[in-house]
C-alpha cells in the first residue's frame, strides 16, 4: 500500500490519500481524541503523541497537529497508523455510526435562499475546499447572514478568514442577494 501525501494551506494540517475509498459518503469531523470513539481508524490515528484532529473525506484523511511538534517527528508514525488500519481490515467507522452529510437543517420562511446557499456550496465551494484537506458546511441562516462550519484543514487554518470573506462571501452575495455576510462558527 503506498499513501501520498499532500500539504495543505493550513500549516498545523497534512492530507493522506491512501489510494482507496475512506467514506463512501459525507465526511467525519473529529476535533479532539474524545469525538473518534466511532471510529477505528481515527483512533489509531489519535494514538499517534502529538495529534490534535483527524478528518475524513471521500479518499483522503486529514490530521492536524499540536504547534509543539514537527511534522518530521509524526508524519512516519501516521503512515503506519493508517496502513495498519486497513492491512488489520477493520472498517474505517464503527457499524452504526454514520459519516455526516454536513449541512444543517432549515426550514421557515427562508427555506428557499437555504436551499440556494446550499447549492452553491455543494456544487461551488466544497469541492475546491475538500482538494485542500477540508470541508465547509451550511450551519445556519438569520437576516442576511450565512453562518458556516469549517472542518478538516480549514479549521484553524491562517488563510481560512480570507476564503469566507474574499470567496465563499462574494460568491454568495453574488448570487443570492439576500446574503450579506458570511460568518465562521465552531460547532
């Protein structure tokens, strides 16, 4: 088995690509060793001194780690997590525990703009952001301002407030005039 991997923006964040599906669907956030009980996978990974999140996508996984360790002294300890992982042919989550679709639900009066928003992030923002390591999901929706949950690489990452305001923003007010910001939210 040979896993590539790739920088992304976020300095703290590497992307895995083992070479074959991780989640058939949707993605698995998991911020802190506490959230990975669901999943085998993410917790060889947490095994690993020095990791503070893991993330999964459709063929690739994310970890960030902690600002006190280099990326040297981790980076073949994680190879190993995920090779053993899928050498042991444990599934990558528990029986029962579902990956996330991402987007929170909405209903009432701006159930048609939601509908839209969410749209143009599945179609336009999320695929360019899973290419960096990450995911960005509708979190809600109140008097103009869209509110986004960012996981994987795009937590945390310096560059992260310049992607919602500069692009995700523009994007949305450009075509759906209802919106007018566009804010982070930690989940």
């Amino acid at each position: 088995m040979f896993i590539q991997t790739e920088s992304t923006p976020n300095p703290a964040t590497l992307k895995f690509l083992p070479g074959q599906t991780v989640l058939e669907l949707g993605t698995a956030d998991f911020p802190s060793r506490d959230t990975a009980g669901k999943s085998p996978l993410a917790q060889r990974i947490f095994d690993v001194d020095g990791v503070n999140g893991v993330f999964f996508g459709n063929d690739f996984v994310t970890v960030t780690k902690g600002d006190d360790i280099e990326w040297d002294h981790i980076k073949p300890s994680i190879l190993g997590a995920i090779m053993e992982h899928y050498q042991s042919g444990q599934p990558v989550m528990n029986d029962g525990a579902d990956a996330t679709g991402g987007h929170a639900e909405h209903s009432g009066e701006d159930a048609a703009i939601v509908g839209q928003i969410k749209e143009l992030l599945d179609s336009r923002v999320r695929p360019a952001v899973a290419q960096d390591g990450g995911d960005i999901t509708f979190h809600g929706f109140d008097r103009g301002v869209v509110y986004l949950h960012m996981q994987g690489a795009c937590a945390g990452c310096p560059s992260s407030t310049l992607t919602l305001k500069m692009g995700i923003e523009n994007l949305l007010r450009h075509y759906i005039p209802e919106v007018t910001e566009v804010r982070p939210v930690a989940v």
